[in-house]
C-alpha cells in the first residue's frame, strides 16, 4: 500500500508540475499581448539611446588619458 501512495505521489507531483507551466505559459502569452506594443517601443528606444552612447564614446580619444596619468603616477610608487 505504501509503495502505491509514493507512485501516485509522483504522478500527482508530474500533473502538478505541468499545471503550473502551462498556467506560467498563459501569462506569459496574455502579458505579452497586452504589452507588447509598449515593451517593443521600450527596448527600441533603450538601443537607439544605447547606440548614441556607444557613438559618442567612440569619439572620445582615451589613449591621452591613460598616457597623462601612467606618467603622473611613476614618481608617486612606494
């Protein structure tokens, strides 16, 4: 008898399971209707702003800074 109440609670464990991903599956297609016109315009514009930046740090020349403070520090080692 016991043995049969631990594969029932297995196969009961199994349905539980894939209840729970079919109801997580729903909401996430129903958030994804309901959304996703704001959710594509959000991340649109989080790229267009990403590509700025990365268009504006490409500009800047870094090697100068890095070369001003390597030569600032070789007097200042302990």
């Amino acid at each position: 008898m016991n043995k049969m109440m631990s594969g029932f609670r297995k196969g009961a464990t199994f349905i539980e399971y894939a209840l729970l991903a079919g109801l997580v599956a729903i909401v996430v297609a129903t958030t994804a209707m309901l959304f996703g016109d704001k959710l594509k315009e959000l991340f649109s514009s989080t790229g267009d702003q990403t590509g700025k930046v990365t268009e504006e740090v490409k500009k800047v020349d870094l090697t100068k800074g890095f070369q001003n403070s390597a030569q600032g520090n070789k007097g200042n080692t302990k």
